[in-house]
C-alpha cells in the first residue's frame, strides 16, 4: 500500500489537513485503520522515514518490520547538503525562508532527484519525475512545500524519540542505502546500527537517495528476501 499523502501526488490538497509531520502520521493511521490494516511492515524513506516512525511510536505493537532506505534520524550524520537548512535554523529570517521558497522549482527538483549520483547513473533518473513533481505544484502546495522544509528545525527534537523507539522495540530491519546523497551520506545508514544492532546493512555504493530509480530490482530481490525470512512462508 503506497498512499500519496494529502498535497502530493494526485491526492486532494484540503485546507482543514495538517500540513506537518503530525498531520502526516495521523492520516497514515486513519489509513491503515479505515482498510482495516492491523498488522503492516513500514518501507521508509526521506521524510517518509520521520513520518512513519511517528506512527510506529503510537501503535508498535502494530509493526511487524521496517525497510529503511535514506532516511535520516541522526542528528550528528547529517550531510554537507544539510548546511544552508541549519544557517536557516539558527537564523529563521524572512530572507532565509525565500531562499528556501527558491528550492521548490523545477531546477530545484532536478538538482534534488539527480542529488550526487554521477552522471552515468544519473543519465537512468527519469526527467518526468521532476517535470511531473513541478507540474502538480500550485501555490498551496508550494507554501505546504517550504512550511515542511522549514518543519524540520522542529522535527530535530524527535530525533531522540525515533532512536528511543529503535532500541526498545527491536523491530526487524532492512537498511538499504544509496551513499551518494549530499544529506545522508553512508554514516547516515551505519548509525542506525547504534540503535539496531541485528539490522540488515546493504550499501549500493553507486546509488543515491533515490535508489529504487537506479537500482530497483536489486532492491526488489533484496526486500522480497527480507519480507518471506522475516514475515512469510516463502509464497509469493
């Protein structure tokens, strides 16, 4: 099940939602409970990754395993590409969140999607991805875009919390990572393995944050493994 959240995607963009990392956990829940899902893995990625942990953290007995795919909640691994968020988190001026509003454009999606994976790989990134990201961006969603971005100097503070849900937990985890990515570099994925000391590690070393773009079915066969060890009988 791979919902698009309210103001992504083809999803409706109401204006009565919490555009937030709350807002966004609640819907996942509603969802989840609405279909009737009492039991579910969480594939989590980028925000996604913040999102979803929230989720586990008010229902972990409901989880059954996590795939982790960059996504970042160590504070201390944050990569070089994380420097102009924190001159915005120490100086929230209006000057600074225009630059950030500069970042959600066509340009700034191409440069976000292609990220540091080198050119031959990046030639196998689909420009329809941020042509098409760019093309459902109205204004709401733009203003959505930069309150979430400029969110994250709050969602710092969760850090702790997702780590604290890790330990105690235990869930059964696959990390798969692409280390070519300016904001969650290899360190990023090693230091879940802090928290989750039995967790599956599978360094793509070409890869980068969008990794299922590049290297989809590698990851596929990866996460099918996973999936039947951890959760299945071996039936497809």
């Amino acid at each position: 099940m791979a919902p698009d959240f309210p103001g992504c995607g083809y999803s409706a963009t109401p204006y009565d939602f919490g555009y937030d990392f709350d807002g966004y956990a609640h819907f996942l829940a509603r969802f989840t409970n609405q279909l009737g899902i009492e039991h579910f893995a969480l594939y989590l990625h980028d925000f996604g990754s913040q999102i979803g942990l929230r989720l586990a953290i008010s229902r972990p007995q409901r989880i059954t395993a996590l795939i982790l795919q960059n996504g970042d909640i160590y504070e201390d691994q944050l990569g070089p590409k994380y420097e102009a968020l924190k001159q915005f988190f120490a100086h929230p001026s209006e000057e600074a969140r225009a630059t950030l509003a500069e970042a959600v454009s066509l340009e700034g999606f191409r440069d976000e999607f292609l990220n540091d994976v080198d050119p031959p790989l990046a030639a196998h990134i689909p420009p329809d991805l941020w042509h098409l990201h760019w093309a459902l961006m109205t204004r709401q969603r733009k203003q959505i875009a930069v309150n979430l971005i400029a969110g994250l100097k709050d969602n710092l503070a969760w850090f702790p919390h997702y780590q604290a849900y890790l330990r105690q937990h235990q869930p059964p985890t696959l990390i798969l990572w692409g280390p070519r990515d300016g904001y969650m570099l290899e360190g990023s994925a090693r230091a879940y393995l802090r928290d989750l000391p039995e967790a599956e590690l599978h360094l793509f070393e070409e890869g980068g944050h969008w990794l299922l773009e590049t290297h989809l079915q590698e990851a596929a066969e990866l996460m099918r493994d996973f999936l039947d060890r951890t959760l299945g009988n071996g039936e497809d």
